[in-house]
C-alpha cells in the first residue's frame, strides 16, 4: 500500500529543507533531489512508528506562488 503526501522544499543558505506537510515530519539535504530522498525515509520512519491508523490524505493539488506584503 502507499499513500501520497505533500512535500514541501525550500533552500535555507547551503542547505534544502523539505517538510512533509500532513505529517509535520521535516528532513534536510545538501541537494533538493537528497532532501526529498532523505524526507521519504522519513516520512517511512514515521509512519512505522505510529502506525498507518488515522494517516491524513493528501491535499491534493498545491500551487505556490510569491507574496508580497507591506512590512
């Protein structure tokens, strides 16, 4: 069985930060590709721990974009 989540990954300086966003589960790697490899390993780590009972889906369909706002 596999469930889809939504990765979320941002450059933080010399390091790429992806967030699995139903999950809260946070990983890092010095490229996006090992960010996302390392934020699979563990989202696996995660849901062997806790089980897969009440897991959320996915939101579906994510588009991101810039906001600017007046500071």
């Amino acid at each position: 069985m596999s469930k889809k989540f939504t990765a979320i990954i941002t450059k933080e300086e010399k390091w790429y930060v992806a967030r699995c966003v139903e999950l809260g589960v946070v990983s890092q790697g010095e490229s996006m590709e090992k960010a996302r490899d390392n934020l699979k390993e563990a989202v696996e780590l995660y849901i062997e721990s806790f089980g897969t009972e009440d897991l959320p889906e996915s939101m579906g369909e994510v588009t991101l974009c810039p906001l600017e706002v007046a500071a």
